[in-house]
C-alpha cells in the first residue's frame, strides 16, 4: 500500500519496518546495519572500503549539510550498501561542495532514507546487535514489506566473508602525493627515502599520503600478492591496510604471505585496522565477532606503554581476542569503550599494529605518530 509521502522502507530480520523519505538512488540493497556516531566526515565514511557490505546509520543528525567535494573521497568508490539519516539533507553549505549529497548518491547508486528515528534503532543495535536489514526507495511509496523481510533473513552476513577480494585493487600502482598543506602541500617528495609496500585489503587514500608524508616511496600492492612478489620490490617497511569482511576469510591467503614475510626477513610492519587483525592471525592470536562493532570518530584508546589516552576514529566490526596474544606478543593499546584490544607489538621485532584509524583527524590528530613510528623503524 501507498505510504502518503513516505519513498523508503526499512526492514529488519526480525521483522521490525521503518518507513521515511527516499534520497538518492531507487532501489533495494541488502546488509548489514551498523550506526556511527560520527560528527563530521560523512563522506569520507560512505567511501571508507571498510564498510563494504553495511548501512550506516548516521547518529548525527545534520548529515548532507556540507555537500560534497571532490577531495574528500577516502577511495574511487562508493563502498557502503546505503545511509540511514534523522534529517533530509539540506542545501550543501560548504564553498568547497561542488554537488549536493542527494545528487552524488544517485551518481554512485547509493539509496538513502531520512526522516526517521535513528535514535531508536542505534538502541536497538546496542541491545541486539547489529541486524541484517533490506532498504528500499521506492519515489511511488508502494513496499513489499513480506518480502523485504525475507531478503533480510536470507542476506548471509559478515561473517566468513572475504571482502577485501572485492575491494582491493587489481593491479599495482604508485601513490605520491602527501597530505593536503595549507594554502599547498608542504612535503617535499625529492625527501622520499623509505620504500614501502602497501598491501590492498580496502585501503584509504589518507592512509596512503600518510605515509608519502613521512618521507615513504609507496607502491601499494593487491590483497592476493604472494610474499615473492612483494620482497622482489625489496622495501624497507610493509603496511597492512584497512578493509572490510571477516579477517579469518581474509586470512586464508594473506596469513601465509605475511609468515612467510615475517620468517624470512626483519623489515617493519605496520597493521591498520584489518591489516592489524591479518598481523594478528599471523601471530597466532584468534579474531571475534562483536557485538555492534566499533563506529565513530570518538572513540578513547588507552597506549598501554605511555599511559596516554588517544582520541581515535574506527571502523570495524571484529576484534582481536586479547586473550589468545601468544606469549611473544604484546598489547599496546585497548578501548576504554569496552576493555577490546586496539595494539599490539611482536616482542624484539619492529612489528606493531592498531585497531584505529591513524591517519584520520577526529578533531585532534592524536595518533599521527604512529607513521613517524614506522618511518622511524625504517630508519634504523
């Protein structure tokens, strides 16, 4: 039946539906559900690989407000499944935004739903978990809601899915330019001394001028590359990306790779986020599922070894299980959210990883060290 003047529907796996208004494309996507509590950077989090196979549930209210420029993309693509927003999007307020949010969504075939509770269903994510949910934009407001219930029970989840073998790239590339300067960038790239290899699971563009600006020569490699492939290149340093999917999936082509890096060289990792739970299962240690994951841009971590507290941005929906770290493993760092594990480091070994997001700047820049860390390390 026609809804009035409500154009998207969402329905939830054990049956729950919410309707709102439609923006963006039309059409139905099915996912995972997930909320952010985010309060700026909505671009740079619908084009985050990591959140390939999820909608985000925006907690913020004001999201579109800005626009959309064209520097702000965290990669190519549009890798989240939908958005769920409190408000419509308003005009774009920014003299940076070349196109609205609605606009760029329909360009991207992402589907959107605004005016809806999302207080309410952020509560009902932190109670239940996150849910597999089906989203329809529909501008004639007609729903099959019977059968976009059923989509949602029949989606297959997260869980043993290997998903940076979507996202990674194809072929080799190089990566050169630095992080953004004001009024230009400021990094001199005739000072690039370390070569480093990025390995592709989803990785973000920021992570990657990082790196170029803390004097890193960077070749970023696809997922698949076996560990011939990458010591041909003979770098100094190895950084394991971002990226989206259950690490344990992920893990059946590249934990070989990284032992048999790890076995046959000493050279300096540095894990970010999937690429710290690849380094992890390397080590020995074991993933979990979370219950909601972790979300956001204010999200406290504690540096076990200073005793400082970082303001850090996530993104991630399984964890390294502190309790299987083998013995020559050491945590670093860990969530105030909920005790989980965000660091670790290989005892003797220029090896370390974090669950975070260093390369992002949620209000502070509190763990942009962490890159200085490894051009450190390559250093010696």
């Amino acid at each position: 039946m026609p809804k009035s003047d409500l154009t998207a529907c969402l329905a939830f796996e054990d049956g729950t539906v919410f309707y709102g208004h439609g923006f963006g494309a039309q059409g139905d996507v099915v996912a995972e559900l997930c909320f952010n509590t985010a309060m700026t950077g909505y671009q740079e989090i619908i084009t985050d690989p990591s959140y390939t196979g999820q909608i985000v549930c925006f907690t913020f209210p004001h999201v579109g407000n800005v626009g959309i420029a064209d520097d702000d993309s965290e990669s190519k693509m549009s890798l989240s499944a939908g958005l769920v927003v409190r408000w419509n999007p308003t005009e774009a307020s920014n003299w940076r935004a070349k196109t609205k949010l609605s606009e760029w969504l329909v360009k991207r075939g992402l589907i959107a739903i605004g005016n809806i509770d999302t207080r309410c269903i952020t509560r009902f994510i932190r109670d239940n978990g996150s849910p597999h949910v089906a989203l329809t934009h529909n501008k004639h407001g007609y729903f099959n809601e019977a059968k976009l219930i059923q989509k949602a029970r029949n989606f297959k989840g997260l869980k043993n899915s290997d998903l940076a073998g979507e996202v990674t790239c194809q072929k080799s590339y190089k990566w050169e330019e630095p992080l953004w300067g004001w009024p230009k960038n400021d990094v001199d790239s005739r000072k690039k001394k370390h070569k480093v290899v990025a390995l592709d699971y989803g990785v973000k563009e920021n992570i990657l001028r990082s790196l170029v600006s803390v004097g890193c020569n960077v070749t970023v490699l696809p997922a698949t590359s076996e560990a011939k492939d990458i010591l041909a290149l003979k770098p100094d340093g190895v950084l394991l990306s971002n990226g989206p999917g259950d690490p344990k999936a992920t893990g059946t082509y590249v934990v070989p790779t990284i032992r048999e890096i790890l076995s046959k060289t000493n050279i300096p990792i540095f894990g970010i986020c999937l690429g710290h739970q690849m380094l992890a299962l390397a080590l020995g240690a074991k993933t979990v599922k979370m219950k909601y994951g972790h979300h956001g841009a204010n999200h406290p971590v504690k540096n076990l070894e200073t005793g400082r507290v970082e303001i850090t941005s996530m993104n991630h929906g399984f964890s390294v299980d502190s309790k299987s770290l083998p013995d020559n493993v050491l945590e670093t760092h860990t969530s105030l959210f909920d005790g989980s594990n965000c660091g670790l480091k290989q005892k003797g070994k220029p090896i370390f990883s974090v669950q975070f997001h260093p390369e992002a700047s949620p209000g502070p820049q509190d763990s942009h060290y962490l890159f200085k860390r490894f051009a450190k390390m390559m250093s010696i």
